[in-house]
C-alpha cells in the first residue's frame, strides 16, 4: 500500500505550506521559458512541466548574493552580514537537478563551510517529482541518478493516474506531510507507471582515460567551434565558479558573489595581464576535466547529472555525451601535439 | 516551521573580513607602497599566526579585496606587512589610502614555505621585481634563526636600481654572517655601479652549488622559466628548487574553482610548491 494525493488536494497542501514558508515552483513565464519561482499560491505551479530551462540552482547558489554590506557612520566602518535567508520549499524538483544540489554540496560544505550556502540548505525542503518521460537529451542514469530517484528529496512524488504517490524520505520530509491537513491523504494499491529508458554514457574509467589526455590535440579540435558564449555554465545544475566584487551604489557599499564561467575570457587573467590558461582550447578542456577529473578527484563523483541541459543549451553542439564517448576512443594512446 | 536554525550563522561567513587599520605607508618604489596593517580587534590580531609564504585577501572596501603575500614576519613586527604594487583596480584604491584608513583583511590562507625542514641547509633566494614580497619574510625569518640556517645567498633583480623593492634592508641582509647579496638591474643610471644584467645570468655566473642547498624563486613568468632552467644546469633538483604560485581568486578557500592549476589548487594546495610538484600537475602553472 502507497500513500496518495489527488491533485486538488496537493494544491490545498501546498497553499497550506505557502502560509509558514516561501513556495517555490515551476513557472512558465510569456516566452516558453519554464523557471523554478516564488508563487504566492501552488495554482501559479506549471505542473505538466518536463524539465526547467535552468536548474533551480539559483535558489542555494544564486547568481548574484549579497555576502556583507558595508556600513559607513562617523568615520566608522561596519560589515553587517547578510540577511537570513527565508524558510522555502521548492515543489517540483527533478532527480537529477536535486544531485546538482548534493554535488554542490561537496565544495560549498566542504570545511570552513561556506555559511550562506548552508543556511539556504538547512532552510530548504525539497518536494521531488518523479520524471513522467524522458526527454532526448536526458543521461541521468549514467551519471548516478534515475528519473524515479528519492535519494535527494526531502519527499517525492510520483504521478499517476489519480494524483501522486507520496514517499518520505527525510524527517524535513515528514514535518512537511505533518502540515498536511487531515483526509487528504489516500491509501492505494497503484504502481507508478514504467519509463523508457534514459540514453547511455560510458561513464565507467572515464577519469583514468582523461589523466591520460590532457595534451591530446583533441581539445584544440572541439574548441575551435566553441564560442565561449559561457551558456554550458549558466544553465549546469553543478557548475559553481564564482566571482566576488564590490557593488558601490551611492556610497552603499556591498561585497556580493555572482556566477562565473571558466570559459569567459578573464578568468585566469591576473591583475597586470598575465593569463596561464591563455586560448580557447585551454578554456574548454578545463570545463572537461573539472567535471570529470578534477571534481572525481576531490570529492569523488563524477561533477554531472546528466540533465541535457548544456547539451540542448549549445549554439555549436558541444555535447558532453560526445565528448565522453571521444575520450573513450582517445584511450590511453595520447595523441600529443 | 520544519527547520532547526540556531542563527547567527553568518558572524562565521569566511567571506566577512576582520576590520583592520592602515598603521603606515611606506613608498617602496615608484610603483610599490608597504603598508603595515593591524586589525582592530587585538584579540583576533593576537591570534593571526601565520608563517612566510602565507597571503591574505586585502579589501578596499567599494572596490573589492585581492590576495597579498604577508610580506612581515609573525612576532617580529607588529600588526601585518603588504608590499603592494600598483597594478589594478583593487591596488590602485588602496595606494590611494593612507594611515589611520580602515581595511579589511581575511586570511591567513595557502601553505608555507617549510623552512623547518630547510634546517641545517644552505638557502639560495632569487628574485625578481614584486616577486620579492613573498621572499622578504623567508629572508628575515632566516636572520631571526641564523644558528639554524646554513649560507644565506639573495640574488634580487628588478627593472631599474629604483625598482629594487626592499633596498631600505639591504644593509641588514648583506651584513649578516654568512650572507651574501647580490643585485642586478635591466637598466642601470648615472649612480649604479653594480650588475647590469638578467637574474638567470647573474645564477649562472655565480654558480652556487646545489649541495644540501633549497633554492627559492619569485618573479615574472619569464625570469621563473630561465631561471629554472640555469638552476638545472647547476644540477638543482627540482624538489630543490621551490617557488609560490600567483593565481585569479577569489575565495582562498577552495571554493570558487578559480586558482586550480589541474587538479591543485594555488589557495589550498599552494601557493608554494616545489618544481618536482609543479612538474608533476596536468596544467602549466
């Protein structure tokens, strides 16, 4: 027996967390662009979505952050740090993007933890939603997550033909459903229905293939049509580079971290004009090999979740599922310049 | 609510830098001003240990914090040293504060040069322009343990005799047992009677040996490679041979994946290594 939800009910709840908590969901907005926003009520939620045009990321890593102000009075000078973040919930989160989140864990929790971050964590429940299809450009279940994966959910649901399957995951998972008022909530024998499958990478050795490719002509290759028009990164539920400037608004005074890509022209570049990572194919290759040398190392899995989203988000068709699959065929015979 | 939150949180931002004021300002060069630096707090200044080949991000509050090498040395001066060179938008503002102006600073950040271990051997310093900063402290920690310390050479070139960035200590340097220093320049003027020639050929012409001796390098991408290179062919190492990287970042705590030379970091991992380290990463440093 499963727990269930009828689809009207779901929304009764969500608008009954929406009373103590910032709701957070899939919007479609004018231009066809589906984006994980604030609601003021779970009818706003574009629930027949597939996936979001970005990854909802943006709400523990947002693109741009306060980290202090600085306050002048006096001749004194005081930091005053940021706001605490607001209690939410983000309905609707896919399997894939909630290992985004768990993979962005790694460095941002990593010791001394990066206390904004945390606080947008521990602040946050996710309500996952199982994937109803699988779309072309999808690979999750190569990169460690399935379409129907509860591991990084507080709670996922699964549609089916008479509202949701409830599943608990976390006890954050169980303090929500608490919220859920009474009768709601339905027994049934129903199953969840069954998926095609998401597409394959041979991802199993691809770290011990790259250690041995890194001078392969190969990247010069692949980034001669790369218009490090930095898009692969805005739109990766894992990318995390950051840049932190001061913003000077007639006379206030704020330090703020905001995205970066490694493939914008002065990421490397330090001050006096000396770039180490000058050219395009050193820019590109060290997109690669973060992803899937550097990050493996450091943390252990591989830095991708196979949401498709640079695959479908590539003006010239940089498709990691590609580039896996050459590297595999680089082998270990180095084609050296 | 379903959260737990103790709050407060973010007193323990490490993005938040100590408060910190402008004790003096020294114009070292045309272009280069020694700034020494306490924080505010005493306490928190009491508790900033921090050993050579160390940095810390230097904020200009409104235009933005950059990483500086700590150029004093711990218990031997008072409050934090910066050599800094005007070069950018961060280092302008700052040669634009003079003392009593208030800064931030967080740090200390990166390893160290492991002078515990170069105990007992000889240590060759070269150095180029700015790339002297991050040398000065190995050099007066060295004096401060001179018992423990075989010869101390210092070869120091710089564009222009008025380049030459720690001249005010040369007398200190060079009149110490068992110290030599050796000065070069580009260009000279009417009052240089010393070397007029590029470091790299300075090493080779005096030719230490690389016997129980750890040679320590800093300076422009160019002097670092020649260099390198002379020191081989006096039959250093390359573990014998260490220097300290400079890299764009932003956090200093590994975070930002701004600084990674392959698969180090030059905030955590660095920003000293040895060219045995350096030789073994993907990417050129």
């Amino acid at each position: 027996m499963t727990q269930i939800i009828s689809k009207s009910d779901l929304i009764t709840w969500l608008n009954k967390l929406a009373e103590s908590h910032v709701l957070i969901g899939p919007v479609n907005d004018n231009a066809g662009v589906t984006l994980f926003r604030k609601v003021s009520q779970a009818e706003e939620i574009a629930f027949d979505f597939t996936n979001t045009t970005l990854s909802p990321k943006e709400w523990f890593f947002p693109p741009t952050e306060t980290l202090f102000t600085v306050e002048r009075k006096d001749g004194q000078v005081e930091l005053v740090p940021a706001e605490d973040v607001e209690a939410k919930v983000i309905f609707g989160m896919r399997p894939c993007d909630a290992r985004g989140i768990a993979l962005l864990d790694k460095p941002f929790l990593n010791e001394p933890a990066d206390t904004l971050y945390q606080q947008h964590r521990d602040k946050t429940a996710l309500i996952g939603l199982s994937c109803r299809e699988v779309l072309p450009e999808c690979f999750c279940t190569s990169m460690g997550t399935a379409p129907d994966d509860s591991s990084n959910m507080d709670i996922l649901l699964t549609e089916v033909a008479d509202g949701y399957i409830i599943q608990v995951v976390t006890e954050k998972g169980a303090a929500l459903l608490a919220e859920c008022p009474e009768g709601l909530l339905k027994q049934s024998e129903v199953t969840p229905p069954a998926l095609s499958s998401a597409a394959t990478v041979p991802i199993e050795g691809i770290t011990e293939i790259m250690a041995e490719n890194f001078d392969n002509v190969y990247w010069e290759r692949l980034a001669d049509r790369c218009l490090h028009c930095n898009l692969c990164a805005y739109v990766c539920p894992t990318c995390y580079c950051f840049d932190v400037r001061d913003y000077n608004d007639k006379g206030k005074v704020e330090r703020v971290r905001t995205w970066e890509s490694c493939q914008s022209s002065g990421f490397t570049r330090i001050a006096g004009g000396y770039d180490r990572r000058a050219g395009k194919a050193p820019h590109l290759r060290q997109r690669f090999y973060h992803k899937l040398f550097y990050f493996p190392a450091e943390f252990g899995s591989v830095a991708c979740v196979g949401c498709g989203r640079c695959v479908k988000a590539c003006p010239v068709n940089v498709d990691i599922r590609e580039v896996i699959m050459d590297v595999h065929n680089l082998g270990g015979q180095s084609g050296q310049q | 609510m379903f959260i737990i939150w103790e709050g407060k949180v973010d007193s323990s931002n490490p993005f938040i830098p100590h408060l910190a004021t402008i004790q003096s300002v020294t114009d070292l060069t045309s272009d280069v001003k020694l700034f020494r630096i306490e924080l505010n707090d005493p306490a928190v200044q009491e508790n900033f240990d921090y050993k050579p080949g160390q940095f810390a991000f230097v904020s200009a509050f409104g235009i933005g914090e950059s990483p500086f090498c700590i150029t004093s040395v711990a218990h031997l001066s008072e409050g934090l040293e910066f050599a800094i060179r005007r070069v950018g938008t961060v280092t302008n503002s700052l040669h634009e504060l003079e003392e009593g102006a208030i800064v931030g600073v967080r740090g200390p950040y990166g390893n160290n040069f492991p002078l515990k271990d170069y105990e007992g051997k000889n240590i060759f310093i070269i150095g180029g322009g700015i790339g002297m900063a991050p040398l000065r402290p190995v050099i007066n920690f060295i004096l401060g343990h001179r018992d423990s310390y075989g010869d101390l050479l210092v070869i120091n070139g710089a564009r222009t005799p008025q380049d030459l960035v720690f001249a005010p200590e040369f007398d200190t340097w060079s009149q110490s047992p068992n110290a030599k220093l050796e000065l070069t320049v580009d260009r000279g003027d009417e009052n240089w009677t010393g070397r007029v020639d590029l470091v790299p050929n300075v090493v080779k012409e005096i030719k230490p040996s690389p016997e129980n001796t750890i040679a320590i390098t800093c300076g422009p991408p160019i002097m670092i490679r020649f260099t390198l290179a002379a020191l081989k062919e006096l039959g250093f190492a390359p573990r014998q041979i260490v220097t300290t990287l400079e890299g764009n970042m932003k956090c200093g705590l590994g975070k930002c994946a701004r600084c990674n030379v392959g698969d180090k970091y030059i905030c955590k991992d660095g920003p000293v290594f040895n060219f045995e380290q350096i030789s073994s990463l993907f990417e050129e440093a």
